[in-house]
C-alpha cells in the first residue's frame, strides 16, 4: 500500500556537484508527485539542502537554491540523496556533511547516492560491507580508498537493503525511478518515466556500458567501423571469416590483430552484443522468443535459452519477467 503521507526527500547540494545528479532525481521525484497528488498529500516533499544553504554552483556553472542543514534540525528525513560531482580528478567529501550525514544517519529509512556521491556516503563509513555502484570511471578510486567496500562498477544502480547508489549522470533518474516504484509501485513509476520520455525501466542489472561501447573502448579506433557493422548484421554469419573479410584482412592476422587491441577473441565480441540485443528485445518488446532469437543471431530458441544460462544465470523468460517495464 502506497504510504499515507508524504515523503520528505532531502537532497544534498554543493559546491561542483554534477548539475543532472542532483536535478533528474529532483525531476522525476516532482513528476511523480506533480501527476498523481491531485486531491490528496503530495508523495513527495522535496528539500534541496547544502551546508550553509543559499546558493551552491554546480560544476555546470548554473546555481541552485538550497536551505541550509540547520534548517532540518527536528525534521523528519525519509529518504536523503547525496548528489555526486567534484572539480577535478580528486573527490573531496566536506567534513560537515560527512558529519551531518552520520549524524542524521540512524533516524533515516533510506539512504541514496548518484555518481559519485558514494564517495560521500563511503566517508561516513555507512557502506562499510556493502555493494554499491558509482560512475565506472571512478570506481577504481572508490575501491581503492575503501577497500571494505564491493564496489560494482558494470550496474546503473544498487541497492543493499536500505542504502542505494548509482552510477553517474542519466542514471539518477533510472535510481529515483526505483525509488518511486518501491515507495508506490509499478503504474507512479512508469508513468512518471513516460511523462519525462524516459525508458521505464533500465533495471539495477543492466550495464552501464553498452557491449559496442565498451569494445570500442578498448581499442584505438581500428575496430570502430566494423563493431558499427557487427551491431547491425547480428543476423548474419560473424563467424571470424566474415568478419575479416569486412575488415579486409587475412583469417589469421585479424584475429591476432583484434585480440592484440582489443583484449578478447572476435567470437566473445559477437556474442556479447547479440547478448545485450537479446536482453534489449526482451525489456523493450513482447517479441516471441522464437523472432528474438533469429534477429539477434542465436538462430534457435534452444541457443538463445542455453546463452542466457550460461553466461546470466536465468533463462530468457526470467530475465523478461524481471526486468521488462511491460
């Protein structure tokens, strides 16, 4: 049953904070409450709040409004977000949100980061011993400095019972989006996602990369082309033939070639993308098995079955269930 009252969301401001860490969450929240509060308390009510409060500069260069933490003081906090952003390659957690935010930690129901706001939460020592996702390219760091941490670096969000963190930009809407669908359920939230023409949902277990991404990625642009070729022709035979022959090289010299810049076979690249195309078609279509595992390249539904298992631990149908917005 949705909550009877409204939630009191505190979303934490300062100075670098990433602009879209702090503003799509903010967004979605308003929307969901905009939409579906007509003659009844708002879901949400929304706090934007820094230390001394007044105006805090995003990274952006925009500033935002905030009230000042003491403000809160006796107020009840449901759920508090923690924006992410920094100026430069070092992420600094100011004391007296750390502080704060330890503080007022007990008497929270749910504790939230975007980005690399997680670095923030890690600085309290509240996600000692739990599994929480940031921005890839900051995930190394975060391990690193908080080595008691199991840091994922590959999922949009996570949540570990009442603590959730997400990677970086974008995906502080598809967090805020969990969080509406765990306080309200299914209908607020997609319907808060089409009314922002955003999908609903890409699911905790998604990546953050996808699979033609991450393997240009890994080379210099020598590849660029064919990985382009390859997403489109997952139909056809890839075998490593075909695509030498796309790449106008011999059987042998592409294959070493590719390893070399690549660091993995062209076999394990051709079924990673036809395995995201397949997860993509179950989350976005009600496709029969059968036509998605012809499009995406598996040929048979026994394949596309035996894929799934081996290399995500479900079966197709499973993966549908649990993360189609349909």
């Amino acid at each position: 049953m949705p909550p009877p009252r409204s939630l009191r969301i505190v979303l934490l401001a300062y100075e670098d904070m990433n602009l879209l860490d702090l503003t799509g969450p903010l967004q979605a929240f308003a929307s969901a409450t905009r939409r579906h509060s007509a003659g009844r308390p708002p879901l949400y009510e929304l706090i934007v709040a820094s230390a001394e409060g007044g105006l805090v500069t995003s990274s952006a260069g925009l500033a935002c409004m905030t009230v000042p933490l003491a403000s809160l003081d006796g107020s009840a906090i449901d759920t508090l977000l923690v924006a992410g952003g920094c100026a430069g390659d070092t992420y600094f957690a100011p004391r007296a949100l750390v502080n704060w935010i330890r503080q007022r930690a007990p008497s929270l129901r749910r504790l939230a980061s975007v980005c690399t706001g997680a670095f923030m939460l890690a600085a309290t020592g509240l996600l000692d011993g739990r599994r929480v996702a940031t921005h890839w390219e900051w995930a190394e760091r975060l391990r690193k400095l908080h080595p008691q941490i199991a840091v994922d670096q590959d999922k949009i969000y996570v949540r570990d019972g009442e603590v959730w963190s997400s990677a970086g930009v974008s995906a502080g809407i598809d967090l805020a989006l969990a969080l509406i669908n765990d306080d309200y359920g299914h209908r607020v939230a997609i319907e808060t996602a089409r009314q922002m023409v955003v999908f609903m949902k890409r699911a905790g277990g998604q990546s953050q990369f996808s699979a033609p991404l991450a393997a240009q990625a890994r080379e210099n642009g020598k590849f660029s082309d064919l990985h382009a070729w390859i997403a489109m022709n997952l139909h056809n035979d890839l075998r490593v033939e075909r695509l030498a022959e796309q790449a106008k090289m011999s059987p042998r010299s592409f294959a070493r070639s590719y390893a070399s810049e690549t660091g993995c076979t062209p076999a394990r690249t051709v079924e990673t993308m036809r395995l995201e195309a397949a997860r993509r078609a179950l989350e976005e279509t009600t496709l029969p098995l059968k036509a998605i595992a012809g499009t995406t390249g598996h040929g048979t539904e026994q394949n596309l079955r035996r894929t799934f298992q081996r290399l995500l631990g479900v079966s197709p149908g499973e993966y549908r269930q649990r993360f189609s917005g349909r």
